[in-house]
C-alpha cells in the first residue's frame, strides 16, 4: 500500500491524481477488485479480510482527498498568479465632466444680461391662475389656456407655462426701476422634434417710470444680445402679437447654416426666428397697480438657442442622457 501512497504524493496535477483515483476505485480499480472477491472468502477470514479492506480503503480515500484539497490550493495559487494584474502598471486619466448643453447655454445667456445691470428673479414651478394668466391680460377665453396647452392640477393650479409670472411677482413686490430676468423650467402638454413637456425659457423685464423706456432701447438691447450669442448676425423684428405686449414683435436672426442665403433647415427664407418681445401691454401693468410707467420685456427658448449653437437636429436628444452625445460638449 506505500507504492499506492507514494504515488497519490507524486501526483502534480489534478488530472493525474483523478487518474489514480479511478486505477483505485473505479469500475475495474484494484480496491474495487478485492471488495468484489471478498464473496469468495472462506467464511472463517472473511471478517478479518473485510477490516482489512475497509482500513486500506478508508485510508487510501484520506490520502486522494487531503492530495486533491493540496492541488486544488496550488492550483488557485497559481492561476491567481498569472491573472494578477499590477495596477500601479496603469495610469489611466479621468474623464472630466461638462456642463449639460443646456445649462451651458443658459449660463451663457444669464451672464449677458448680468453684465448688462438685470437682477436675476425665480419663482414657484407651481401657479395660480392669476399670476400664469389673468395679470397676464390673457382673458378665459385665449387659447393659451387650453388643456392641450396647460398642465392643470386638481386645486385650480397649474405648472407655469412661461416663466413671465416671475415678472407679476416682482412688480407686485417692487417698485420701478425693474431691471431683470427670469430663467426657469417650464411646462408645456407638447412632444416633437422641437418640443418637450419640460423646458427652459429666460424672460427679461424692463420697467421705468414715465416714458423712459421705448421699443428703441428694446430694440438695441436685443440686437446686441443676439450679436453676443451667435457672432455677427443680422437682425429683424417681424410684428407680431402676445397678450402682454403691444407692440409686439418676433425676433429673427440670418441663418447661421446658410448665412441667410436659404436652406432645409431655415426652409428657404434665410431667416430663423429665436425669441417673442414687446413694449409691456398696459393692463399687465394695471393689474399690478402700476401708474405712470413704460416697460419691455422678452422671452426666448434655452433649448431652441442650444439647439442652434450646437448644432442639435432633434430636441428629445439633450433629455435622453446618452452619454456620447453629451461627451460631444467636454
């Protein structure tokens, strides 16, 4: 039984050590051979011979399992080894971050209007029908109202659907000069290529005493904005109308694709139109007890502005997180 033993201890691997296992105790091992002639024993050494058998078996099955737990062990060892990795090999730099496109974008047009003098006003996400609309001069009747348009809420509120109540806040709570801006979410029952439930907008106010303020400063103030966002651009104000204002006016700028000379994207006209303005309508300006005054104001799109500077073909894709198009903006 040493030559057994001896052979279990020079076994180097797990293969070789199955393999004795099996000369052992498999189907035509040789411990298996001796328990299958223990039936022709003669009856008076059959109990001396099994113990016998047993002992060798018992023995032998310790030797082979304290052998396998031995390889296994070196075999861990060794495989753990050859898959370490050093990682003081590696010097991998980090990935910085950036500025979402859109908060890029709003800081951009934020730090503008600071560096002109406006204050920067906020106010609730959630609105009363007084502040969103009426204070608004837009009447029950006006489509704006509409719930496709409008997201209602079971007290009568409602999420604010412009961020122009930030500016009935401010005038019910000062008095003139108002000089300010507004940037905010928003919130819309609107989805396509360029629209979203949530958005961005930055409304500015203008308010003086008297008649110090005219379409002429509105004027000069957003043409050099404008200048400042997108490089030399022409600007032209198309009439237009909002319940707030009157006058009221579109503002369009020459395409930045095709420098004004007609393409897909500004369908031809050479013209795209980037923010709504206006002289203060009088009875917004009633509704907040304000007598003797002259105002502007104006309100743009964050998103519409990203778009554009950043060339982005499709809204919905600065809100779906897709870590390559943001890394695009490092």
């Amino acid at each position: 039984m040493q030559d057994i033993i001896n052979k279990i201890d020079s076994a180097l691997n797990l293969d070789e050590l199955e393999q004795i296992r099996l000369e052992l105790f498999g189907k035509k091992g040789s411990i298996t051979a001796e328990f299958n002639r223990l039936k022709d024993v003669e009856p008076e050494n059959k109990k001396a011979y099994a113990q016998s058998l047993n002992i060798k078996r018992d023995t032998l099955t310790a030797k082979l399992n304290e052998k396998k737990l031995s390889l296994e062990s070196e075999y861990i060892k060794s495989k753990m080894k050859s898959e370490a990795i050093d990682i003081s090999l590696f010097n991998e730099p980090l990935s910085t971050g950036a500025l979402h496109p859109v908060m890029e974008t709003m800081d951009r047009i934020i730090e503008y209007f600071v560096a002109q003098n406006f204050s920067i006003e906020t106010g609730p996400l959630i609105e009363d029908d007084f502040h969103n609309f009426e204070a608004l001069n837009l009447p029950k009747y006006h489509p704006a109202r509409d719930m496709q348009d409008t997201f209602y809420l079971k007290d009568f509120r409602l999420l604010r659907t412009h961020t122009s109540p930030v500016q009935v806040r401010t005038m019910l709570n000062q008095k003139p000069p108002i000089r300010m801006i507004a940037p905010g979410s928003v919130f819309r029952r609107d989805l396509d290529l360029t629209h979203t439930p949530m958005f961005h907008q930055v409304e500015g106010l203008v308010v003086e005493d008297g008649t110090k303020v005219s379409f002429a400063n509105l004027k000069y103030i957003l043409e050099d904005f404008l200048r400042y966002m997108f490089g030399d651009v022409k600007v032209r104000f198309r009439p237009s109308f909002f319940p707030f204002t009157e006058p009221s006016t579109e503002v369009d700028i020459s395409c930045i694709f095709c420098s004004g000379c007609g393409c897909r994207v500004c369908k031809q006209t050479g013209w795209l139109e980037v923010l709504g303005s206006g002289v203060v309508d009088p009875n917004v300006f009633e509704a907040v007890g304000y007598k003797n005054v002259s105002g502007y104001a104006f309100g743009l799109g964050v998103e519409r502005f990203a778009m554009l500077l950043h060339r982005i073909p499709d809204l919905r894709s600065l809100f779906e997180g897709d870590i390559r198009l943001l890394e695009q903006f490092k």
